[in-house]
C-alpha cells in the first residue's frame, strides 16, 4: 500500500512539481524504510550477507550522506548545515539533466536492491560473490562521486 501512494505521488512530483511531500511525508517514508529493514528477515544462508541486505536496500542513501558529510568535512564545513555538495547536485554540475540525475539514482537504487533480492533468494558461494561485486560498485561510486566539483 505505502509503495502504490509513493509511486502515486511520484507522478505528480514531476517537474514542475504539483505537490511537495515535505518533511513529514519524508521522515515517515525514513522511518517505515528503517522499521521494515530491521524487521525483514532474509533467507541468506551467509549470517553476513543477511546484515548486508538492509545495507544494500539503502545504498543509496548511504552513498548520498557519506559523500555530503565527507565533503563537507574536507571543507572544514559543517556536515549538519545544508549545502548543494549531495549526489544529484553533482550529477546535474556534471551535465545531467534534473531528469536523468533522478533517473541515474534511481537505476543505481535499483540495481542494489535487485543485488539484496538475489542475495536473499541465492543459495552458495555466488551471494558471496554478489557481495562482494555490489560492495565494490559501491566503492567505486563513493570515489567517484567524492572527486566531483563540490558545491
């Protein structure tokens, strides 16, 4: 039900934004995310891979707060005041479009989620292996997304 509202709400949250879900809509979208990820129980047969699989559902934002946070610490800024320094901001500075910056994070958030499905359905060695590829990805993204132009 909340993913049907979401995805509701995402088409009126085009550009130009009809409706704005503010804070409260987004701390309680945090909130369930956090309370579902603690609560889920993967079938991984890895006892590491079942803690990873929350970790990769929210990589994304993870990715995102790590490199603002970092970033602004290199500045000698401080992480708790807001800034232009987050992914889409970088990605749009880079030459994106606003359109296809939320379509590249969105893809990204996709292809961890689609590696934290696999990794709890897959039996073996090969979860182990999509580990370790998704957690280098991830890697890879951080540098490159920290060497980006700040704000």
């Amino acid at each position: 039900m909340t993913a049907g509202a979401t995805l509701g709400f995402l088409v009126w949250n085009k550009s130009p934004a009809k409706i704005y879900m503010g804070d409260a809509g987004a701390l309680f979208l945090g909130v369930l995310l956090a309370t579902l990820t603690i609560r889920f129980e993967p079938s991984a047969q890895l006892q590491l891979s079942s803690y990873f699989i929350p970790v990769l559902l929210l990589a994304i934002p993870i990715l995102d707060t790590s490199v603002a946070v970092f970033s602004r610490i290199r500045r000698d800024v401080s992480p708790f005041q807001g800034g232009q320094d987050h992914l889409s901001h970088r990605l749009i500075r880079a030459g994106y479009s606003r359109k296809s910056a939320a379509l590249s994070l969105w893809g990204l958030s996709a292809f961890f989620a689609l590696a934290a499905i696999l990794i709890s359905l897959i039996d073996g060695m090969i979860e182990s292996y999509i580990l370790i590829i998704a957690v280098a990805i991830w890697l890879a993204l951080f540098g490159l997304f920290f060497k980006t132009k700040d704000a």
